[in-house]
C-alpha cells in the first residue's frame, strides 16, 4: 500500500497557513525561553542576545508576543515551516541557557526574531534581509538585529540543523 506524503501530519499543518491558533502556540513557547522578572535591569548573562545598545534603551516597550509574531509574519510572509522551525531553535536555546538566568521584557522578543531569521535563512533560497527584519520588528535597529543573530548562531553553537523528527515533535503541541 503506497502512503502519500501528505497524510504526514508534517506536510498537513503546513499547507494550513499561519493561524491565529498557530501564533499562539508560538508566542507562549517564545515567551517563555527566559523567564521574565520586572526587577531585572539586565540580563544575568551580558552579551548573550544583545541588551539595548543605547543608555536608556532598557525600556523599551514591546508588544504582546502573540502581537509581534504576527506583524512579523506578516509583513515577511513567512511559512507555516519556518514559524515551526523557529520552536526547534528556541528549544534548543532553551535547554542551552543558565538555570539562574532572566530576561528584560524584550528579551524573549529578540530570541524570537533572531530564530525566526535564522530560521528563514537555513530553510529557504531566499528569506528577507535584515534590514527589512528590523522594519518589520518595528522596535529594533538593524545593529541590533544584527547583533542578535549573531549572538544566537554562538549560542546554537552555528548547528543550525532542523530534522523531520525535530519538527514532528514540535507539532506534538499543537
């Protein structure tokens, strides 16, 4: 008996499209990378995924996750594979990062857009530059930007390798 590719529930959830449903998941998981204390200044381990550049920066005010997961797909037009990929690379992350460690509230923010970029960069010919990421983030300078994926590829140790296995897992939670 042949089985078509598409009764993979791989293949099924990425001819869906990005959802409501699918931002959601995708913005709880990425909110929850570092955890978030208001008392925290900066974060434990400086260097790793950029805090503002600029004295004063700190407090810089970000929308909901659920928010800038949307205007960034939006405005990049990313695919259901790709948003699913970034989880891979933000569990990796997670697993990756100190016990003892906390977040700015834009913290998990950057985390989010520097897996998303890279994200897009491993898995399509072409994906937007960062110029246009940090158009889309509307909250960071491309410097920043920048930096934060940089910073990221350290932090994967540059094993940016995603597996089908990787991402049948990460459909487990949807």
């Amino acid at each position: 008996m042949v089985t078509s590719v598409y009764t993979n529930p791989l293949y099924q959830v990425l001819d869906l499209g990005v959802t409501p449903e699918l931002v959601a998941v995708v913005a709880h998981r990425a909110s929850t990378v570092l955890p978030y204390q208001k008392t925290a200044a900066a974060p434990v381990s400086p260097g790793q995924l950029a805090a503002p550049s600029q004295p004063g920066t700190s407090a810089i005010k970000v929308p909901p996750m659920a928010e800038f997961i949307t205007k960034l797909a939006q405005g990049s037009r990313v695919n259901v594979g790709t948003l699913v990929s970034t989880l891979v690379y933000l569990d990796r992350l997670k697993q990756n990062m100190p016990t003892h460690a906390t977040a700015m509230e834009c913290t998990n923010h950057r985390i989010f857009l520097a897996s998303l970029i890279l994200a897009g960069k491993y898995l399509n010919d072409a994906s937007p530059k960062n110029k246009y990421w940090a158009r889309f983030s509307e909250h960071f300078p491309l410097a920043e930007v920048n930096l934060m994926e940089q910073q990221l590829m350290q932090l994967l140790n540059f094993q940016f390798e995603i597996t089908e296995a990787q991402l049948l897992h990460q459909l487990q939670t949807f």
